[in-house]
C-alpha cells in the first residue's frame, strides 16, 4: 500500500489528472462554443447547419453520410477553435517570454573529415581520428 500512495504522489500523475480534468473541462467549453454560437452563424448564413438527412441506400444497406459530415464540420470546427484561441495564443505568449534568452552554448563540434559529432573538448575525432582543431 505504501508504494501505490508513493505512486499516486508522485508530481506527473497529480499533473495528469488535472490536465485531464482540465482538458475534459475546456472540451466542454469548446463543444458549447462551437454548438451555440458558430453553427446558428453558419445556420444563418447558409441556411441549414445540419446534415444528417443525407443518406445513401445501397442494396438495403444505409449509409448515413449527413452523421458523418456533421461530425467531420463539428471536428474542424472544433479544431479551429482550440488552435486560434489556445495554441496560437500559447504559442505567442511563449515566444514573447524567450526573446531575451540567449541560445545555450554548444557542447559539441563536427568533425572537418568525417562530419560526426564529438564533444567541444576533444582533441582527436573517436571514429576517424583525425586531429582537430
């Protein structure tokens, strides 16, 4: 028992619990979004936002196409909406903060003969043993 109370304390299954809570969450806020308010935009715009009474019938078989076309609308829809107002924001936000960062120092060097990566401090290249500078 004490290592399972070990496991569950551990700090990435707290973050994965809450990111998923979280994400859960923002699904729902997205879903509502794009339901409430950009499908009667689309509705008032092109007349009919849903598609289902499109079906194909082939030798007694039915294939609902207008279900999956209101899937396919409501997952780019979707898509669009968590990319321009999460990851396109995030993405700003993150590339404002490392402006000022400077770029690490490197820890290797190629080698002039063979082209390999070797350590900055090496003298002599480990596969072909050339002499470096």
């Amino acid at each position: 028992m004490k290592g399972f109370k070990q496991f569950l304390m551990r700090g990435n299954v707290v973050d994965l619990a809450v990111a998923v809570v979280m994400g859960v969450a923002f699904g729902a806020v997205v879903t509502a979004f794009v339901k409430d308010l950009i499908t009667p935009l689309i509705a008032a715009i092109v007349g009919a936002p849903d598609f289902s009474g499109i079906k194909l019938i082939l030798n007694n078989s039915t294939f609902l196409i207008g279900d999956f076309v209101n899937a396919l609308f409501s997952f780019i829809l979707i898509a669009a909406a968590v990319y321009f107002f999460v990851v396109l924001p995030m993405n700003t936000l993150m590339a404002r903060m490392r402006r000022g960062e400077t770029p690490p120092d490197p820890t290797t060097k190629k080698c002039s003969e063979c082209l390999s990566e070797v350590p900055i401090a090496a003298r002599r290249c480990k596969f072909c043993t050339s002499s470096l500078t």
